[in-house]
C-alpha cells in the first residue's frame, strides 16, 4: 500500500498546517511521524480532515467527496483520547456499529469479534462489557480490536503507548509486528518517543514548519545525533549509550536491542 500526498495545502481555525506537503509512505512498513502537526497528518490520510488544497492517494485511489467510505474501509485510525472514538455502551455493540457505519459484510461477525479481542490480548468475556466500565488502557486495546473487524490495509496510531501499562506496551508491540509481517499492514505511528519508535518503526518521518519533511530509515533518522539536536528530538537511549562509548575508545556498533549491545560490550573486554 502506498499513501501519497501531493501539493498538500490544509487550513485549521484560519492557520496554515500543511502548505504545499509532498510526501510518499510505502508499506508494509511500520513509520513513525515525528514533529509538528502529527495528528492532523493522520486525520488527513484517514480522510476525518479533508485537504483545502493538493491530493491524497492510497495506491491509485485518489480521496474524493464520492469515495468517502471506500476510502476510509481501507484506513484505521487509533486516536489518542479513547473515548473520542466510541458511540456505543458495550463492546460487542461497538463493533457491530462500526461494521454497519463502514457497510462491510463480515461472515460469522462473532467469531470476527472474538478473534479481534484475541489477537489484541482480550478474550471474549469483553463483549458484553460496558465500555464505561473499562480502564483507559483496556479501552485503548478495544480501539483497535474494532478497527482489525474490517481489515484495513493501513493502521493510524496517534501516540498509542498512552494509558497502557508496561505488560500491554509490550503485547502492542509485538501485534503491531506481527500485523506487518504476517499481515503485510503499513502502520503509521505518531509520536515524538524516540526511544519507543527506534527499535519498532522501519522508517521515520520528522515534519517541520508546513512543508518541510526528513526521512529515512531509522537506522539513518536516529543515529544522525547532529540532526536530532537540531531537530529537537531526543537521541535514542541506545544511540545516545553507543555515542559515549565510542567518544571512549569502544568500537561498539549500533544495536536497537539492549541485549545485542551487551554481546557486543563484552566482544571488548579482555
């Protein structure tokens, strides 16, 4: 899947966001946005804000007033505020609105249900859950369970590490994965977590003043610690940790896993 931006010009409350935005993601591929304005992004390739100016594709498909729900069938957005994203008092009536709104034709729906609680590490006991009596982490989860039920080719995430505890973080990371991988999704995630994004994301895109746009692949975006510092974005634990034992004298190359910067430490001590 390839989401394309073109000439991109969008106004919000009279201020210029995004004047002439040229940008092209390719999936699958997990990306992380970085910088300015990494909602509205999002909301504009989910198609809840529509361009003033300019073009957005996914693949051929160009957004239109006329495509609107086709369109939208093929993007999840994960939004940050929970509660933003829910209209219905229990799980299992969440979902099923949702399949209507986006008019999909599920086969076995409650299996579908159940099998999207599951794979996000809730079992099916949630279904008939009041949605207000979830905590804010579980209703985080139940985002995105609902969003897997009509199978979009790209999923949005805005800052999605936000109520969740250390266990779930982990369990997150470790579906987002295996949705790329197994699933070939293209996963866009917001957020200015160097140290969350630099051993997840395959690509990273820092946005800055309208129009201005660095990317590259993570290895590239955060180990150009000079960049970073000029960007105002934080260097990696890892990166920053490898820094310093260079300026030391330690050959140590750059891992994005604490246990392979361990093997290689002791690579070099006699």
């Amino acid at each position: 899947m390839e989401i394309r931006l073109t000439n991109l010009n969008y106004r919000h409350h009279e201020q210029n966001i995004f004047t002439r935005l040229n940008l092209t993601l390719e999936g699958p591929k997990i990306i992380g946005i970085m910088g300015e304005k990494k909602t509205q992004l999002l909301k504009l390739i989910d198609a809840i804000n529509l361009p003033n100016k300019g073009s957005i594709y996914l693949d051929d498909e160009k957004l239109q007033k006329d495509n609107l729900t086709s369109f939208r069938r093929k993007v999840a957005l994960i939004t940050q505020e929970v509660k933003d994203q829910f209209f219905e008092s229990t799980v299992e009536d969440e979902m099923k609105f949702l399949v209507s709104v986006m008019h999909y034709n599920a086969k076995d729906l409650t299996k579908r249900m159940r099998d999207a609680l599951k794979m996000v590490g809730l079992d099916d006991t949630y279904l008939s859950k009041n949605m207000s009596t979830l905590s804010s982490g579980e209703q985080k989860l139940i985002q995105l369970a609902v969003s897997l039920l009509y199978n979009p080719k790209v999923i949005l995430l805005d800052d999605p590490m936000i109520y969740l505890d250390y266990p779930r973080k982990k369990n997150l990371i470790r579906l987002l994965k295996r949705l790329k991988e197994k699933y070939d999704k293209t996963i866009i995630i917001a957020s200015n977590d160097s140290n969350f994004l630099y051993p997840l994301v395959d690509e990273v895109v820092i946005l800055h003043h309208q129009n201005r746009v660095i990317q590259g692949s993570s290895e590239e975006i955060f180990q150009d610690v000079k960049m970073l510092e000029k960007q105002h974005i934080e260097i990696p634990y890892l990166v920053a940790f490898t820094e310093k034992a260079r300026a030391k004298g330690v050959r140590l190359s750059y891992h994005k896993d604490i246990r392979d910067i361990i093997k290689d430490i002791y690579k070099h001590v006699d």
